[in-house]
C-alpha cells in the first residue's frame, strides 16, 4: 500500500468519521438525560475514549498496518481471540457505511420527495442509496491520496457549519440562568454518567479508530499516528461542548416549562434555528445532515476496504480479498467486497435505525482486544515499543476496563442479541484449527474473550441497563469493571505465553499458511 497520509489527512479521517448526523441530537439527549451537567458528560466521554485512544496510537505508532484492529488479536493472543473478532468485524461490516447511506437518503427526502415513506425507503431511495454507496467506491478506487484530499474538504465543512451554528445560536438567544436556575444537575450526579450512555453521548465521539485502520497507509506513523488520535478526538469534544452549551443557552424558556426532560423536538438544532428567527440556518442544517453522513460513510467505505483486507490476511476470508492494486495501492477487491456487504445490509434493512439496532455495537469488541494486545505487546516485546505513549502499563488495562463498559453500556436488547453471534466466531475457530497439534493449546489461550463475552452476557441480562434489574445501579457496572480488571490479566498472560512459544500462529496467518 502507498505510505502518502500525513497528519494533517490522518487528522480529518478521525475527524470526519466521529461527526456524522449525531452531532445534530447529541446535545438534545444529553439535557434532557442530565440538564446542564451534561457538559460533564462529553467531558467523561472524551476522557474514556482518550484512554482507548492512547493504546491505539501506541500500537499503531509502533505497528502500523492497515485494518490493525483485526491483525493485530492475531498476533498477540493466537487464532481463537482473531477468529471471534474478525468474526465479529465480518459481520459488522458494510452496516455503518449502509446505515449512512439510508440516513442520507431519508434527510434527502426533503428535498425529492419519495425517497423514504413510512419509517423504510422506497424503491427510489434504495436505488439513490445504492447508487451513493458506489460514488464513495468509485472515491476511494484511484488511491488513498483522492480519498483523502476530498475527505478533507469534506470534513472542514462539516466542522465549520456545526460549529457556525453554535456561535450564531450564542449570539442570538443567550440565557445564563438556564445553567443555574434548576440545579446545575437537576436529575442528580448519577444522570451524568447514565447520559453517557442512555443520551448517545458516548457514541457521537466513537469513530477514532479510522486513523489505526489505515495507518498501513501513513507517511510517518511514529510521530503522526499519536497527534492525530489525539487531536481529532480533542477537536471533536470540543465542538460537541460547543453545541452542547449552545442549546442549553439558547432554548427558549418556554421549552422548559416541564424541564429539559419536557423538551420535545423531532430536529434539535433545525427547530431551534427557527425559533430564534434564523430559518436560512434551518436550510443550512439541512443540508448539512446531508452531507455529515456522507462524508463519514466516505471513511467508512475506506475503513470498510482495509478491514475486508486484514480479514483476508488473516485467513478468515479467502485470500483472493488481500490482493493490492499496484498503481493505486487500493485493496480493490476487498473494496468490492464490502460495498456488497452494504448492499447486503442496505436491501433487507431499508430503515437506519433498523440496521444500525442489529449489529452496530460489535465493532466495540475490537477495542478489548487491542487494549490487551497492547498489555501483550508491552511485555514480550520491549524492543518494539513506539515510545509515543508513556504508562501504557497501566493505560491498557484502564482501556479495557473502559471499552468493557462501554460494550455494556449498549444495553440488554443490543447485547442479548449481538454478543451470541459473536460468540459464533468460536465455532469458526474450531472448524478451522480442529485436528491440529496445537488446538488444544491455542483454545486455552484465547479462553479469556469467550469468559468475558459469557460475563457481559450474563450481566448484561441481570444488570439495569436494559436487563431484569436484578444487579442495580451502579454495582452492575462495579461488577463489570472488577471482572474486566481479571479478565484483562487473564488475557495478557495468555498473550505472553502465545508470545513465547515457537512457530504459533503469532508468525504465521489464521489459516496456517505460511
């Protein structure tokens, strides 16, 4: 692949993926879950991410390669622990950049009307989201460099209209009391951290790991990988804070007569821009929910491509899919793949909140994993370290312990449904490796992930979020983070011995080829 992404490109890949058509409720769902102390929930959900984050820019400083969240279990914890994740990838992939496209399809109806009628898109909208998906490959065909010079521009607009409307909501509807006037934290200090959670906070800053899955592609990963996780996760707290703020200011009193929680608005910022008599803003924010989603299905179609790519180096899926194109350094094929895997995900599940309710969430999973490949990594090969992340002793189980809880956090009818199918990636590992000398051994060290997939289950069905209720607030989440704290040595010893015993999988691809 062609090394020719700077900061500057790794930057706005971060960057356009995290703002897509979330920054448009993020700031609505986190005052109506906490009031104004919703402020401290973005802050909470950068600090969790950064965490995560820190890992990521030291594996991927000192490691790059493109579709690093699936390669790198692989090397650090053998072929049971790739095999449930890049199961888990494999069957998340193409839904994301589906769900964008229906999303744009479904804003566009505004403008054409009958792209989406009764909570699913027609025929016309499926065919324009069909015909989007193939723009975005067609983008990404000719070389990473295209993609990136119209990515940037992309997400330069999709950062200065946000942040426009914020400053001009600020300007125009300014109420200081509303910060005070019913408590900083009317629903107590406990609704900050469920609107991490419960109001989407969480979820709008995801989208970071774009800059691992192509770091194969930076010019200089050591020093660009680390500044560029870092910066596009700071520009994009700081640009939700920004909204945030500027709803809880400029919402007229009159929408809080019942409280946040009695504000009703079906197009938080649209609605609102009227309201303060700006309704060619409200023209602009339309549009602008255009073109969010497409531009993070942009990085999602590239991310998608390296994904496919590491999925087929790993064995999972025939080679024919790990091919680079030589002049453009595009996994082309692996490219098409993954635009029929949206298609696949576009047809039967028409709506977005259709798609993205199914297995939205299993990408999570890829974080424990690298969080614990980090502790691996950290331990065998001292050699090897990047060096761009101090205390990452510590850092790694921290990030695990966060990406834990985030993946619980997604609640029960997320889980219940999602987290057996992840499961399955353990039958894919036995079809694959039965009968061979090392099986039993290569069972016993990716054992760690299957306990702590049965732990999440299990809680998750008992827990408050989304289960029976039965392990209440908070010692449901204490639980989840004390069992991951175990899980999370438990999974790096495994890793050390993978490490030090000769000829595993850690050299050679998930299949055992050479």
């Amino acid at each position: 692949m062609h090394r020719q992404l700077g900061f500057w490109s790794l930057t706005t890949v971060g960057l356009g993926s995290i703002i897509g058509s979330g920054w448009l409720f993020g700031a609505l769902y986190g005052a109506r879950a906490a009031g104004p102390a919703a402020l401290l929930s973005w802050l909470i959900a950068g600090g969790a991410f950064a965490l995560i984050a820190l890992v990521l820019a030291e594996l991927g400083a000192g490691r790059p390669e493109s579709g690093a969240l699936v390669r790198w279990p692989l090397r650090a914890n053998g072929p049971l622990v790739a095999a449930v994740v890049g199961w888990s990838v494999l069957l998340a992939i193409g839904a994301a950049t589906a769900s964008e496209a229906s999303a744009i399809a479904q804003y566009a109806n505004r403008y054409v009307p009958g792209l989406y009628r009764g909570g699913v898109l027609t025929p016309r909208g499926l065919l324009c989201s069909v015909l989007l998906l193939a723009v975005l490959v067609a983008v990404n065909w000719f070389g990473v460099r295209v993609f990136a010079r119209v990515n940037a521009v992309v997400t330069t607009l999709k950062f200065l209209v946000p942040a426009g409307t914020a400053l001009l909501m600020l300007a125009s509807g300014f109420h200081p009391e509303h910060l005070t006037a019913g408590g900083f934290a009317p629903y107590g200090w406990a609704a900050v951290l469920s609107a991490v959670a419960s109001g989407g906070i969480i979820f709008s800053v995801n989208g970071f790991a774009s800059i691992v899955e192509l770091s194969g592609e930076a010019r200089n990963p050591r020093r660009d990988i680390p500044r560029a996780v870092l910066t596009a996760i700071a520009l994009a707290v700081a640009l939700y804070l920004l909204l945030q703020l500027a709803f809880l200011l400029a919402v007229p009193d009159a929408l809080l007569v019942h409280g946040w929680r009695g504000i009703d608005l079906s197009s938080p910022f649209g609605e609102l821009a009227l309201l303060l008599g700006l309704g060619w803003l409200a023209g602009v924010l339309y549009a602008d929910a255009v073109l969010s989603p497409a531009g993070s299905a942009l990085v999602g179609a590239a991310e998608d491509s390296r994904k496919g790519y590491a999925l087929a180096k790993n064995g999972l899926i025939p080679g024919f899919f790990a091919d680079v194109h030589p002049a453009s350094g595009v996994p082309r094929r692996a490219l098409l793949g993954t635009f029929a895997f949206s298609l696949l995900w576009l047809v039967p599940f028409r709506g977005w909140q259709e798609i993205v309710s199914v297995l939205g969430d299993l990408f999570l999973l890829t974080y424990s994993a690298s969080a614990v490949a980090g502790g691996v990594f950290h331990a065998a090969e001292p050699e090897r370290r990047a060096g761009a992340v101090r205390g990452l002793r510590w850092i790694s189980p921290l990030s695990f312990v966060v990406a834990t809880e985030i993946v619980y956090w997604s609640t029960w009818d997320k889980l219940g449904a999602g987290l057996p199918l992840a499961a399955g990636g353990v039958l894919v590992f036995g079809l694959s490796r039965q009968g061979r000398a090392a099986f039993g051994a290569e069972l016993r060290r990716g054992l760690w992930l299957v306990v702590h997939l049965a732990v999440l289950f299990a809680v998750s069905g008992l827990g408050s979020f989304g289960g029976a209720g039965w392990l209440p607030a908070p010692w449901d989440s204490a639980l989840v983070a004390v069992a991951a704290v175990l899980i999370y040595r438990w999974g790096v010893r495994s890793g050390i011995a993978v490490q030090r015993t000769p000829g595993t999988a850690t050299q050679n691809e998930f299949s055992g080829r050479p």
